[in-house]
C-alpha cells in the first residue's frame, strides 16, 4: 500500500469518526429531550 492511499485513508476513518460521534451526541440529546 502506498502512502498517499494510507494517508487518504487514515484522513476519511478520522473524518468518519468525528461525524459518528457527532450523530452519537445528537442522538443522545434526543433521547434525553
């Protein structure tokens, strides 16, 4: 694998897990409404 792809990678996973912890917020806001 070369290091390009393993940075584009690396890169989306954290976006990936920034949006999922964002929904996971959202989601527990509203089940506390």
């Amino acid at each position: 694998m070369n290091k390009s792809r393993q940075k584009e990678l690396t890169r989306w996973l954290k976006q990936q897990s920034v949006i999922s912890q964002r929904w996971l917020n959202i989601s527990r806001l509203l089940g506390f409404v």
